[in-house]
C-alpha cells in the first residue's frame, strides 16, 4: 500500500454536493487534514442509473482526486460505494474508503433485536448492498429495505421540515414501524439531513446510523493506524470542485457545512474522461 505524505489531501467524491454531509463528519473530527471534494453535479443523480455507467463515472472522479495526490479517498456517495468500490480498491494503490461496510458494522453494534431497516437510492437497495453486507458480518439479522427517492430531491430543495416530507417521510417509513426495526440504516448520502423528521416518525427508540459519521471514524482509525495523520497545527485547506453549476453549490455548500466556502472551481466533464 503506497502513500503520500502526511500533509496531501484527503480526496472526497460524490455525484453532487449529498457528501458534504460526509465532508463535514471529516472536518468536524479532523480539522488539520487537507480536503478536496469533487461533487459530479453535471451528472447527479447516479441512484437511477445503471452500474455500469456508476462505475465509469466513479473511476473518472476518483481519477480527478488521484491526479492532486490525495492520500486516501473518500466514496462519500452510497451509490458509488454499493457498486464501484472494488473496482476502485482493485485499480488503486492508495485506501479507498466507502460508506456500506462503515455504516453496516455501526448499525449491527446498535441493534438489539437483531432487525435492521436501510434507505437508500433505487440503485443502493436494488444491489442489496447493505442487506448482504449486514448478512455477510451476522448470519442471523433480518433486514428490511426500501428505496426512498424522492429524498434526495426534497433535501436539495432544503425543505428539511416541511409538511410534504413529512407525509412523504410517513408514506415511505411505515413499513420500518410495522417492521419493528430498532435501528434504520440512512444509507444515502442526503437522508441525514432529514434525520430530525425520520427520526420524529420512527420514533425515540429506533437508533438512526449515519453512515457517513461511521465511515469518518474508519478514515480517522486508519490514518492513526498508519501514521498518516496530518499532524499541523494549521487548520486544514478546503478545495471543492464540480461539474456544473458551482454557484448553486457553493450557496448549498455553505448551507450543508454552516460556513463560507472559499475555494470552489468548475471543471470541465470532457476532463475527467479523457484523463
Ligand atoms: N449520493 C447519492 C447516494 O448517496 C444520492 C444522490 C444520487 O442519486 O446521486 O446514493
């Protein structure tokens, strides 16, 4: 396993600007690392598309991350983590890290009653990527899952407590309840935002997982573990990229994170394929 020094970048990339849920985890828990997040919004969402098609299009934005050195990377995407990640591990030297396994082994460490619910993309839940995984670690758990997507529209539209989420969140989770999951898997990158609302129809005794804050733990334990850690006193530089339209993400940038995002470029689509 090769790596760069402890000051490179950690590389986070997403089919829009959903990881900055899993950017801000890192930030918050590692301040001192260098980030740069690529956010494919010229070509979100990936969750209705074909694997095939995910996969290419991961390999070029982990491609784009590869080219500024980063030393680890970030699939912060559930849909590029569900179908692209060993083609990612295979072809690269450096950890990749994606959300499935992270958040699989936090929500089994919270259930008691061994029945576990996922959310996630058409994608997500059509290649029963946490259901395996869950499967693969306990034999023995039951898990129910459903895809959700009309979330991912309604938390880009910032209608994060608004009277349609809360009937589409009901319509969608009342299977969970009649379940009766004690835990519930947010398995896509935009569904913890709408945790307060999830949360309030599920119920306080069913424990919501974050894939994303269970991921950012992973990254952290292996930098330790490795000593890679970037050991500056200096808070860390943060540089986001996109495909399109990097106004509207620079001001749900600043919404998501709940600070200023300085340093924000487009890139051109053609450039990561023909890199
Ligand atoms: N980032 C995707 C995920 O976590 C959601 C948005 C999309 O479909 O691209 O699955």
């Amino acid at each position: 396993m090769q790596f760069f020094n402890k000051t490179a970048p950690i590389g986070i990339f997403d089919s829009g600007i959903g990881g900055l849920t899993v950017a801000k985890r890192i930030i918050s828990m590692l301040p001192n690392e260098n980030i740069i997040y690529f956010g494919d919004t010229a070509r979100v969402p990936y969750g209705s598309k074909s694997n095939t098609t995910v996969i290419e299009y991961a390999i070029q934005d982990a491609q784009f991350l590869i080219n500024k050195n980063v030393k680890l990377i970030i699939v912060a995407c559930n849909t590029a983590s569900s179908v692209a990640l060993e083609s990612l591990q295979k072809k690269y030297d450096i950890p990749v890290i994606g959300m499935i396994e992270p958040g699989a082994k936090l929500a089994l460490d919270k259930t008691k009653n061994r029945r576990i619910g996922v959310i996630g993309t058409y994608s997500t839940i059509n290649n029963k990527a946490y259901s395996e995984q869950l499967k693969e670690l306990d034999s023995e758990i039951t898990v129910f899952e459903k895809a959700c997507p009309l979330f991912v529209p309604i938390a880009e539209e910032g209608w994060l407590d608004h009277e349609a989420t809360k009937l589409v969140a009901k319509e969608y989770l009342q299977d969970f309840i009649d379940a009766d999951v004690d835990t519930l898997i947010l398995g896509c990158t935009h569904y913890p935002l709408l945790s307060e609302i999830i949360q309030n129809i599920m119920g306080e005794k069913v424990t919501l997982i974050d894939s994303g804050f269970a991921a950012s733990h992973q990254v952290e334990d292996y930098l330790k573990g490795r000593g890679v850690r970037n050991d500056s006193v200096q808070i860390g530089t943060h540089h986001f990229y996109v495909s399109d339209l990097p106004d509207k993400f620079k001001s749900m940038a600043e919404r998501f994170l709940g600070s200023e995002v300085k340093h924000i470029e487009k890139i051109d689509v053609e450039t990561l394929i023909t890199h």
